[in-house]
C-alpha cells in the first residue's frame, strides 16, 4: 500500500460570508466569529443537525453531529465554474459559501480530517468534499435571471451539479474557536494518505 507523507499548503482567506437568513444564501461580511456551534447566527451553525439526503442511512430527521458547519469554496474553481456555465461568475453567496481562498490547488480534493489553521487562532476540520446539488444550481439560476417556478429543476441547476462535479468545495466543523478575517492566512495542514 502506498502511503503518502503528511505535507503543508499556504492559502489566504480572499471572502468571508454569512448566512443569516433563513437559507443557505450568503452575504459578504468583514469577520466571523465561530464557536463549537459553527458561525454565530449562520444558517447552518449549530452543534448537531438533522439529517437529510446525504445521509440515507438514517430516517430523515435524525439528530446527528453537524460536520457541516461551514461551506468553502476557491476562488480558482469558482471561476472553472463560471466558465463551464458559460456565466461571467458564479457569486459564492448565490451557493451558500462562508469562506473563499485562494492558494490551495484543487481545494475540493483535499482530504477529510486536514486541518485548517488559520493565523488568528481558529482552526477548522475538513469534514469532506460537499457534492454540488441542485439546490445551489437552482440559486444560481434565480440570480442570472431565469424564469421558473421550480429553480431546482431548471437547465442550470443541472448544469451546475455538472460543472460543479470535484469543484464544489468541502466542508468543515470547528476545532477552535475564534474570528476569521478576509484577508487572513491559513495553512492546510494534510495527514499522511492512503487508499484502503
């Protein structure tokens, strides 16, 4: 079995944004301020969740840990998208986004459990990849103008999750806690790696 030896990446926080509706839809913010609970007053803080649809193993509704409580995205594959789309951007609140960086080559591949610490004392917990779906799709349908009555079941919601496909970024949970700033540096602290 090969292993890969642990490794480092410098990355720089370029958007910070909130989800202080009743939605996943972010806005730009200076600052957050992130507890155990996740982002204070985001959408999806909140120490345990309910399950949903990425979650079949369990009836819909079960209370579980929220390893979801941040969504980030890179600036790099946020413009792959664009093009994809044939759009001029893919804003990052029109698809629920916390944090963007740049810095980090193919952001969305990096692996569950790397570690993201940033020069202000947070540090976060990479949970995972987050597939792209058609509620974002949808989002970004709405924002270009398209006329629907379901966005979720238009041509580019489902042009999204295609263009989106290894581009959607991940998400991560709270290890420490603190304020992320735009503008701030992080590393990427990734653990040795194998295939099981």
């Amino acid at each position: 079995m090969k292993i890969e030896p642990a490794k480092k990446l410098e990355g720089v926080v370029s958007r910070v944004l909130h989800a202080g509706g009743d939605n996943f839809i972010s806005a730009k913010a200076s600052s957050l301020s992130v507890t155990y609970d996740g982002i204070v007053g985001d959408y999806h803080s909140g120490l345990t969740r309910d399950s949903g649809a990425r979650e079949p193993w369990y009836p819909r509704g079960t209370e579980m840990r929220n390893e979801r409580q941040l969504s980030i995205l890179s600036e790099e594959e946020l413009s792959e998208i664009a093009h994809a789309m044939s759009l001029e951007i893919v804003d990052p609140g029109w698809i629920g986004a916390n944090l963007v960086f740049s810095g980090i080559p193919q952001l969305s591949f990096l692996p569950p459990r790397t570690l993201l610490m940033f020069e202000g004392g947070v540090t976060l917990r990479v949970d995972g990849y987050n597939a792209p779906c058609t509620d974002a799709g949808g989002a970004i349908a709405k924002n270009i103008g398209v006329e629907a009555n379901d966005f979720r079941k238009t041509d580019e919601a489902f042009e999204f999750v295609k263009a989106a496909e290894m581009k959607r970024g991940i998400v991560a949970w709270v290890e420490r806690e603190g304020e992320i700033k735009a503008g701030e540096n992080f590393v990427a602290r990734i653990w040795q790696q194998w295939i099981y």
